[in-house]
C-alpha cells in the first residue's frame, strides 16, 4: 500500500509541475516512469537492471509502430503542402461556397477536417489557417469563431486520423475495428455540434437570423441526421460482414482502377506536350486515400501510408518530382520528431506502470525470470483503486464526463500529457475493459484538442487572431465537452459490460 501512495504522490506532483508550466511534457514523462520504477526499487522488488531494462529499454520502443506511422503521416503531410494540393482544395472550397456566410463556414469546416484525416503538425495549421481566416472574417465572422471553426475542423480530421488510432491500438492493444467503428461514430456526434457552434456564432454576430420555427428546424435536422447515421451504421453491422465488405471493396477497386489509367494517360500528355497542369482533381484523393486502404481492404496501417505516399508522388508527377519526393520525406520525418521523442516518453510511462511488453523477459530483485508473475506497480495499484473506478453505465458517464477540464492545461486526462499513464493504471485495475478506456480517452481528446490553450494551434490562432488564448477556450468548451458527454454515453452503451 504504501508503494501504491507514493506512485499516486509522484503523479500529482508532475501533473501539478505541467499543470504550473514549471516542467515541460516532454521531460515530464521519462521522469515520471523513472521515478515509479525507483519506488519499487527502493521496496526492493526491482533491480536497477530492471528498471533500465523494463521502463528505459522497453518503453521507449514501446510504441515504436505507432512512431514509423507518424514519420510517413509526416511525409504525407508535406508532401501536400508543398505540392499545393492542401491550398488549392481551401481556395476551391471558398470559391464555391459563394458569399453565404454559414456555406462558406460549413465548407472550410469540412475541408479543414478532411485535410487534417492526413496532415499534421503547426506547419499544416498555419499554411491552412493563412487561406482560411481571412475566408471566414470576410463573410462577417468574428475572430475568436473563426478560431473556434479551425479548432474544430482540425479536431474532426483528428478523429479519422490513422497515427492516433495506432496509438490507441498499440497502448490498449485493442482489436482495430473497434477504434474504427468508435472514431466514425464520434465523428457523426461532433458534426452536428460543429454546426450548431457555427449556426449560433453568426447568430451572434447578426449575420443569420432565425426565429423559433428555424431554431426547431434546425433541431430537427441536426436530431435526424444523428439518427439517420446511428440505424445506418445498425443496419450495416447487422447485415452479412463479408457479403458487404466484397461489394464495398469490388466497387473501390473498379473506381481505384479507373483513377489510375486516367492518372496514366494524365502524365504521358503531360510528359509528351509539355503541358504543365498545376492540380488535377485526382490530387484532391490523396488524403483519404489511406482511409480507404484501412477501412475498405483493412491494410495494415504503415503499408496503408506507404501506399498514399506512393499515389501521391504518381498523382503529383512533373518535372520536380523526384526533389518534392525527397524533401517530404526529409522534412516530414523532422516535423514530427516532437511528436515521437513525446511517445517515447509515453512508452516508457506504460512500461513502468504496466511492466514489459509481452515478448520481454525481465529479472526480479534477484535478476530471475519473473516474466510470468504480477508487475510490482500494478500490484501496488490495484488496492488503491479497485473501489474508485466507475464501473456502471452512469457513474462511467457522469464520473468521467465531470473529469472532461482535466484535459486541458495538459492535466492527467490530456493524452498527450499523463493520460496514457491514466490509461494503464486503470487497465492495471482490471476493472475497466480496453475498448471503455478508450472510450474515455478518445472522447475526452476532444477537449482536448479543440479548447485546451496549451496546444501549439490553439497559441498561434490566438495571436494570428490578436485575441485571448483563453478566450477560444472558453468559446469552444461547452461544445467540445457536450461532445465528449454524447461520445461517453455511447462508450458507455458499446463497451460496459
């Protein structure tokens, strides 16, 4: 037990050094584990070789599939922008929305969080923001909504994104089409709440105006296109998996097919008549492209970016292709950097809560093969924890929706900062099933990604905006975190046993 206080104090007084800004994230991880594994060394259940074997060697190649896919997700990413792919789709989408303030929001909302399935990084968020921003102040948008509508185009991409649903895989060693069918769902929950953030910001600003029958109006409709989604999906699940999927794939491939002899034909025009054509309509594919391989033909997840890298390489084939080619790649793979040495960070947090992955063997107190008894930390864990972990439907709910603002200000429920480490002492309870903590982590990212000023997009929008960084949260937050309750009721319903 006391082993077991000690870890809980160690937690706190790290969430409270990032919470106070005193101790980057960064750093704070790698400590954090390293200091849990001390706490058992001093008890003397581990041996220094065990906590540098364990928490230091495995954890920090823990999550070493989810780091090869974020260096291709990176490559993809510039790959993109440097092709002006990700700013022509903006422009298009601005040019086709006419000048109806709410169309041409709805439209840089959905472009944004198309783009953002597949690119990443603050370089992505201030090369779209630069063509959106001025898009949205034009049709009369104040600043702080214009913020809250990147925020959440970017959140919404953030689901459908691959490099995070490989994190979930790999930390809570989850069955993939879970996270897919969980992630779609939380998508359709936050579209409508996306628009009604929308709808009430013009509102606000008198550029739309509605009485009662419209606001009903728009209820109505917002409440039918979650129900029409919701029976789909029923109806979908319900019916023959492998009948479905062959039709699904056998049509994907016949258009997949078709796209590539146009791609051909395409170039050997180009290549014969020199003829320079900046962005075709195929390029616009690219970012779902990778969602398709995974959805539809259920690639594994680096083989699925790979093969986007590849069709956009082909689809954006000229004269320079082979210097774009090599400069995504290099520069892709330094803009995330950040984002792995963080995951390092993570794995080795997992491993000092968790113990080792499956396939290493590690010694005892007298370096023995003790690979097959309990983890000295989950052990020590367990008794503090056994009796607070919300088990039923509505203390799940209510207990984990209340916790929602400690994502923000990178608190223990921010996965990118301790909620990971939140993730594996619940696991270690036993008390919660894999699929329901991802349930939680996954809603409340929400809030974390749209409204936690501590994000690098949420700082520069703020003072690309010249407004409070503050103030973005507050206008986002209510909605983030209705999202986050909606995506734990459904949680809730899916995966409690």
């Amino acid at each position: 037990m006391t082993a077991g206080i000690l870890i809980v104090v160690i937690f706190l007084i790290v969430a409270a050094l990032m919470f106070l800004r005193k101790l980057p994230t960064i750093l704070a991880l790698p400590l954090m584990a390293i200091a849990i594994g001390l706490v058992e060394v001093f008890q003397g259940h581990l041996s220094v070789n065990d906590l540098l074997l364990v928490v230091v060697a495995d954890g920090s190649q823990r999550l070493i599939e989810p780091m090869i896919i974020t260096m291709f997700g990176g490559m993809l990413s510039v790959l993109l922008q440097r092709s002006g792919v990700a700013e022509r789709l903006v422009k298009m989408g601005a040019e086709f929305a006419g000048s109806n303030p709410f169309v041409v929001a709805a439209i840089i909302l959905f472009i944004v969080g198309i783009l953002f399935t597949t690119i990443t990084g603050l370089g992505a968020v201030i090369m779209v923001s630069t063509i959106a921003l001025p898009i949205l102040g034009s049709v009369g948008l104040k600043e702080e909504a214009a913020g809250g509508i990147m925020l959440f185009g970017i959140s919404l991409g953030g689901l459908l994104n691959l490099n995070n649903w490989a994190v979930y895989k790999n930390v809570l060693s989850i069955n993939p089409s879970e996270i897919y069918s969980y992630a779609l769902i939380l998508f359709l929950i936050q579209v409508p709440v996306a628009l009604l953030f929308v709808v009430l910001n013009l509102w606000r600003a008198k550029q739309i105006q509605f009485g009662a029958g419209k606001i009903l109006k728009c209820i109505a409709l917002s409440a039918g296109f979650v129900i029409a989604m919701w029976e789909a999906y029923v109806y979908l699940r319900g019916r023959s998996a492998d009948g479905l999927d062959y039709i699904i794939q056998l049509i994907t491939a016949v258009f997949g097919v078709v796209i590539l002899l146009f791609i051909i034909v395409d170039k050997v025009s180009y290549f014969r008549k020199n003829n320079y054509r900046d962005i075709r309509w195929y390029n616009y594919l690219i970012p779902i492209v990778p969602l398709i391989l995974i959805l539809v033909y259920k690639v594994h997840f680096v083989n699925a970016f790979f093969l986007a890298f590849i069709y956009g390489v082909i689809s954006t084939l000229r004269k320079d292709t082979m210097r774009l080619a090599s400069r995504s790649i290099i520069e892709g793979v330094s803009s995330v950097v950040p984002v792995i040495v963080l995951m390092i960070g993570i794995g080795m947090l997992l491993s000092a809560i968790l113990g080792p992955a499956a396939s290493l063997k590690y010694g005892g107190a007298g370096h023995t093969n003790t690979s097959l008894r309990e983890w000295p930390m989950v052990e020590a864990m367990k008794p503090l924890f056994m009796s607070i972990v919300p088990t039923s439907f509505w203390s799940y709910v209510i207990g984990f929706g209340l916790l929602a603002p400690l994502a923000l200000y990178r608190g223990p429920m921010n996965i990118w900062g301790l909620g990971y480490g939140v993730a594996g002492i619940l696991l270690s309870t036993g008390q919660l099933n894999p699929p329901s903590i991802m349930g939680v982590l996954m809603s409340l990212s929400i809030v974390q990604g749209i409204s936690d000023p501590t994000n690098t997009q949420n700082v520069w929008l703020a003072n690309e905006l010249r407004v409070d960084v503050n103030l973005l949260m507050w206008r986002t937050l209510p909605y983030a975190w209705l999202t986050a309750l909606f995506g734990l009721l459904v949680a809730g319903l899916r995966f409690l046993n």
